[in-house]
C-alpha cells in the first residue's frame, strides 16, 4: 500500500529510540534503510502476501530486524554486475558492517518467508 514504507520506518526508528538508541546513530539509519528496503521488496515483489510484518528484537549484544510475508515465492542476493535488484545486496552489506548476516528463512507456520537481519551492537551500545 502506499505508505506502508514511510510507516514501517516511523514505527521502527520509535521502536529503536525506545530501546535506548540515539535516532542520530548510525547504526538507526543503517536499520531503517535494511526496513525501507524489505518492505519495499514486500510491496513489490510479494504479490501473494496482503501485509508484511516488521518485528525487532534487541539483547545486549545484538539487534535483530525482522520483515515476513506470505508470498512463497523465494529471493536471493543480485549477482554484483546486475544494475537492479540489488536491495537485498545492499541490506546483507550493511549487516556485515556491524559483524552481523542476513538469512531468509520459511516464515514459521505460514507459507511465507522471512528475512532477517542480524547487527552487533558496538560497544557501549545498551
């Protein structure tokens, strides 16, 4: 839906500040872009699923992002020499900057999948 991006953005970057981030860190930019990139891949690409759910988790080690659909259909990184698709390139390197990866995995009892993305936080970080 128009918007869905804008707003999973905004819950999110609400969600981190609550869990004690600074909106200004980059490890916040670098979330909501991996945010502003998955549910973008939901609303174009998952034409079987009627919504996305975008969940966060936080440890003290570690913050994890989270955006499920129920499409079926499976994704996988661009190859580097392809000009479009490379979303999903660009989220797996922004998780490898902060020591973390990215998986898709089946989206537990439904059909779907998940992609999920996995930061460590830098020290001092709550």
């Amino acid at each position: 839906m128009p918007g869905s991006v804008r707003a999973a953005r905004e819950r999110t970057e609400r969600s981190l500040v609550l869990f004690g981030l600074e909106s200004s860190s980059s490890l916040v930019g670098a979330a909501l872009l991996v945010v502003s990139e998955l549910v973008t891949n939901a609303v174009r690409h998952a034409q079987q699923s009627p919504e996305a759910d975008v969940t966060l988790h936080m440890s003290d080690h570690m913050l994890v992002v989270c955006v499920a659909d129920l499409d079926p259909s499976p994704i996988t990184l661009a190859c580097a020499d392809r000009t479009s698709g490379q979303g999903l390139r660009t989220v797996a390197d922004l998780a490898r900057a902060y020591g973390g990866d990215l998986r898709i995995e089946p989206a537990g009892t439904t059909r779907g999948k998940a992609v999920i993305v996995r930061f460590i936080l830098p020290g001092g970080t709550p």
